[in-house]
C-alpha cells in the first residue's frame, strides 16, 4: 500500500460543495486516512482574482500514479470539472502532490508534484496534516519546505471542514 497526499482545489460556483463531492468520490477509490482543513488562497500562475478553496487529503492506495492519475480525472469530471484547460478557473482540480518514498513521471504526470516545493497553498494544509513526510528530492520535510517557502501569496484556514468519509 501506498500512502498517497492528494491537492483538491475549487474556485467557481459552490466550492465547499464541489471539495465535499470529490473527498465522497476518493472515498470509493481509496482508504481516506486525512483530511486537512480547508483554506482560502489567492490564485497562483494564472490570471483569474477568484479565490480557491485548497485541501489535502492523505489517502491509502494500492494502485500505481498512473492508474490514480485516470482515476481522478474520472472523479474531476463526475463532480462537475467543465474545463481540463491547465491554469484556468475552475469547479474542481485534483492533483498528486506525493506518493511518500517514491518518485515517478511519465508523459502526463510528474510525482512529486514539480511546483509542490514552491506552493503554499498546498503546503500550509499539507503541513497541518503530515508536517513530518519528506519531500523525496529535496529531502526536507514538509513543515520545513513551508517555512522556507518564498511564495507569500494569501493563504487563510477557514473555519469550514468536510465530515470525514467512511471509505469502503
């Protein structure tokens, strides 16, 4: 088994509403072991001044990046993702931040995360779940890449949670 950190972010429509349907649709796939708080963050890279929801969630897998890269571009466009344009707005975006121990990249997908180091709208909620977890090339730890971050775009815990999921 794998223990896996997955990004879900969210900035249209009901976005507390499209991050509770994709961790019930995770539920299906996969052991949910955390959930992180959600937190208000300022877009980063692209052009758009809607505000994202963000959360990680740590989830226990058997199944290679790959085949969980396909499986979760399913659960995007079940839970409503119009668009797949990268760096656009959207309802739901879901991404592998790590596979703990492991590195591994293909034509789509590249683990860990490449910009995972430079985000702090992935490391705070990260950091508040798995402060501990080493990043397997740079080899500092989670809490570590968030204080040493440069990014200092807006990142605020909201009060707002997802009642946990009991997965199969």
């Amino acid at each position: 088994m794998y223990r896996v950190f997955l990004g879900l972010g969210s900035n249209l429509g009901n976005r507390l509403e499209y991050l509770s349907k994709a961790v019930n649709e995770l539920s299906h796939i996969a052991k949910i072991i955390h959930l992180s708080s959600i937190y208000e963050t300022a877009p980063v890279g692209m052009n758009s001044q809607r505000m994202f929801y963000n959360m990680v969630i740590e989830i226990e897998s058997s199944i290679s990046p790959r085949q969980l890269f396909e499986k979760l571009k399913v659960i995007e466009k079940q839970v409503g993702r119009t668009s797949m344009v990268h760096l656009q707005d959207r309802e739901i975006d879901i991404d592998i931040l790590l596979y703990d121990g492991m590195q591994y990249t293909d034509e789509t997908i590249t683990v860990p995360h490449p910009e995972l180091c430079n985000r702090r709208f992935v490391l705070a909620p990260f950091a508040e779940i798995a402060p501990g977890v080493v990043h397997p090339l740079s080899g500092k730890t989670v809490i570590t890449l968030l204080e040493q971050s440069k990014d200092r775009s807006h990142v605020d815990k909201t009060e707002l949670g997802i009642e946990r999921i009991q997965s199969n």
